[in-house]
C-alpha cells in the first residue's frame, strides 16, 4: 500500500521519497507538511498548481530554480513584479530572445524603463532601445532631478540610439537634454 510506504519513508527519513508518494497519492496536507523541508521537483510543483495554489507554486519553483515555470505561474496569478525577477533570473541561464522580449515588454507594464531598455539593447533592437532609454531619462529626470549625471547618460544613450536609426531631428532634441545636464558646451 502506497500510503503506508510513503509514512515508513517519512518515518525512516527518506523524505523525497514520502514527498514523491504523497504527490501521487494526492494528500495535500502530506505533501504542504513535507515540501518545507525537501527541495521540490517540478512535479510537486504541478501538484500545488493543480490544487489552485499559484502563488505558492510560484514561490516554490522560484525558490527552487524553475524559473521558467515560475515566471509562468506568476503571471497567471497576476503578480508581475514577482514574474520579472523570475525572467531576469532566467535570463542569467537562458539568453533566449523570447525571455528578453518578454523581460521588456513586463518592464515598460511596470515603468522600469532602464530595465527595458537594457532588454532592447541585448537583442539590438535599437529602435525599441532608443524609446526606452528616452523614457528612462525622462523618468529619472523627474524623480531624481538631481543626479544630473546619471539623467546625462541615459540621455546620451537615447541619443546614440537615435542616431544609430538615423532620427535626426530627435537626436538633435536628446542632444539639447545632454548638454544641459552633462553642462558640455553647445557645438554645432
């Protein structure tokens, strides 16, 4: 009888084995008990998002470095800051195009445009990099406004992108911004 295998395993302190029955056997309470003290599978995993526990089942296959799946749960259960640092953890092991695709389309959701931007830039998709990085200035000049060396730089780097796209009249209007808070003199 698997049950009775599974509490000697348990008793016996073969935990991963306990845990692997329980799953099987479908006994929540076992499993929830157990799974603390054990290192999850992605099976175990399934098991919680089977019973409807996605935010637990997200926390355990991050915790546990299925960051794939992680990602994944976090976004079914609506919590995206919790789904990008399981896509940036992801990324540091798997430089798929897709997870930085998706790294900035969830940044620019949550106006982590330097992030975005960052994401572009891997990819050499300079024209979606040179919007981003515009934003990120932006962003950083109105809650920061005092590091004006910081607010030069991601402008400067919106305008690098800009002219790498041959927009020139927008490279002209980043470079004003650049001269202003890098206080370079105006050449022509």
């Amino acid at each position: 009888d698997d049950a009775r295998a599974a509490a000697l395993f348990e008793q016996g302190g073969d935990l991963p084995r306990a845990l692997d029955l329980y799953t099987r056997l479908d006994r929540e309470d076992d499993v929830l008990r157990i799974q603390k003290q054990v290192p999850f599978s992605l099976e175990q995993v399934g098991f919680l998002e089977k019973k409807g526990r996605l935010a637990e089942a997200a926390r355990a296959a991050f915790e546990h470095g299925y960051y794939s799946k992680a990602a994944s749960l976090y976004e079914e259960c609506r919590q995206p800051e919790q789904m990008l640092e399981a896509l940036l953890a992801l990324a540091q092991g798997t430089p798929e195009r897709w997870v930085q695709e998706k790294i900035a389309a969830t940044s620019k959701k949550l106006g982590r445009f330097r992030q975005e931007a960052e994401a572009w830039d891997s990819l050499g998709e300079v024209e979606n990099a040179s919007e981003a990085w515009l934003r990120a200035a932006q962003q950083l000049e109105n809650t920061a406004s005092g590091d004006h060396q910081g607010i030069a730089d991601l402008y400067s780097r919106a305008e690098k992108a800009f002219e790498a796209i041959g927009q020139e009249e927008k490279m002209r209007q980043v470079h004003r911004r650049v001269v202003e808070y890098a206080r370079l003199p105006e050449v022509d």
